[in-house]
C-alpha cells in the first residue's frame, strides 16, 4: 500500500484511514493489521444508511505510485495511513430468487416460548415454521437456529422440532449473523441462498437479512413464518427489505421451489406438508 505522508510506524495500536464513499469522505482509524473484512464493517458502520441497494462493491485504495485509487490488492493488510473508497458496481443486481437444495440454507430466528403471548399469529408461523423445517429434513438442507438470550426468554417453542439442526446458538445480538454462523456456511460447499424466518421482522429478521445480502448471499423471508408484536413494525420492514432486494415470499412457494418438478422423488411428501397447512391467519393481508 502507498502511504500518505507521515504515515504511523508498523506496530500495534490503531491506523488513522480515510474512508471514502460516494461525495462523502470521513477519517477514522482501524485496527494495525486490519484486512478486507474490518474495512468493509468500517464501511458499513460509517455509511449504512447509505448502503442499502443490492448491489455489488468494490473496495479501493489510494496509490501514490499511480496517483488514483485501484483495486484493493488481495490480502491487503492496514500497515499504515491509507485511503480507501467503496464504490458499487454500475450494473444493478438482478435477484432471480431460483432456489435448489444444494445451495440453500434455512435460518429459524428466535422462535422462543417468551414470545409466544406478545408476538401477532406466533401460533399460525409455529406451524408454518415447523412444516418449513420438516421440508428442510426431507430435502437435506441445512438448518441453523438461533435464540435470543434463552436465559431470560426461553429456548424454542416445544412445536418446532429442531432434529437434525446444523446449529442451535444462543444470542445476544439481534441478527443472527454470529461468528459461529459464519464458519457453518463456510464449511457448505456452493451456498448462495438463505431462507429466513421467525421474529421479530423489524429487528432480528431484518438485520440479518441486511447482513446476509452485504455479505453477496440471497435472502428469501418466508411472510407466512414471520411476525412482531406490531403489524406496522412488520410491514414496513418487510417494504424496506423488499426494496433492497431481498425477496418476501411464502412458505409454499419456497417448498414448491425447492422441488421444482412433479417427478421430484420427494414431492408427495412435500405436497402432504402443504395439504396440513395452517387456516389462513391473515399475516399474508398484512405485508
């Protein structure tokens, strides 16, 4: 990396960057030895409100050498005074939303027993929820579940049968998006989408779903398998998720996705789930 004049000495401690995106440019510093992942949380803590297309970026530092900014070198380090710009691509990304087993992921959010008496419908997207997860065993797709706190809101309702859950991780962060997570889906060979549900729609569920898409996965929310104590609140959380694109969708549709074909080996059982559905809870009315 170029340096700019009286750049820090290589040590512990921190490094003072400039951060750039779009006209905005703000200094602030990160951690010696910082890599493309610090950046770009620096990025996002800096401009997030900004940051809410669906598009792809790219990082780039500032080279004295050429006089203008390239592509952030593989590996790059922060060593010393540096400026970094984020800039999106100019091609929006079309969200095609198909789905295949091999490359999906089901995340069940804070189903949890405290919940049950403040949360609107919490009985109808227990059920939907449990047939999603039964889907999931029948076509192999891993599922991670996460509960908030457990310790003061209790483990996850008796309803929802976690067998076979790639991970249960308690929380205190509000998206589900931990470290442990992180390292499961590494471990999935060729995952691209994330099926999410569960509560609340305009916390847990939606920072997650922002953090997924940051990180270039596609999120599907299931409408029918996720709620919050307000129905405004879920609303228009689910409009602005919509409009980053993420895609809101229903639970039939994902498992008719899934199994894409009549002759799917696995489609009567998948079509026997659909049959039990629950009763129209009118969360569908209210998206």
């Amino acid at each position: 990396a170029a340096a700019e004049p009286g750049a820090a000495p290589g040590g512990g401690g921190s490094v003072p960057v400039l951060f750039c995106f779009s006209v905005f440019a703000r200094p602030s510093s990160v951690p010696h030895g910082a890599g493309y992942e610090l950046l770009i949380q620096k990025f996002l803590s800096l401009y997030g409100d900004q940051i809410d297309m669906h598009r792809k970026f790219v990082v780039q530092l500032f080279a004295e050498e050429w006089s203008q900014y390239i592509d952030l070198p593989k590996g790059f380090l922060v060593n010393e005074r540096c400026k970094v710009r984020l800039v999106p691509l100019q091609i929006q990304i079309t969200t095609l939303g198909n789905l295949t087993p091999s490359s999906t992921v089901f995340f069940c959010c804070d189903m949890q027993e405290r919940f049950r008496p403040a949360i609107k419908y919490f009985g109808d997207i227990i059920s939907v929820g449990q047939r999603l997860l039964q889907g999931a065993r029948l076509l192999g797709i891993p599922v991670i579940v996460t509960e908030q706190y457990p310790k003061g809101l209790g483990s996850t309702v008796q309803e929802i049968d976690l067998t076979g859950a790639k991970l249960v991780l308690p929380k205190t962060k509000f998206s589900m998006v931990l470290p442990e997570v992180e390292a499961a889906l590494a471990e999935i060979p060729g995952v691209r989408s994330i099926v999410l549900f569960g509560v609340e729609t305009h916390v847990c569920i939606q920072q997650t779903a922002l953090e997924l898409i940051g990180r270039g996965l596609e999120v599907h929310i299931v409408a029918d398998a996720t709620s919050s104590r307000s129905m405004m609140d879920r609303m228009f959380a689910l409009e602005r998720l919509a409009r980053t694109g993420i895609i809101v969708t229903t639970s039939e549709a994902i498992l008719l996705q899934l199994v894409a074909d009549k002759e799917h080996p696995k489609f009567k059982e998948i079509q026997n789930l659909i049959k039990a559905s629950a009763p129209e809870s009118g969360l569908l009315s209210k998206v």
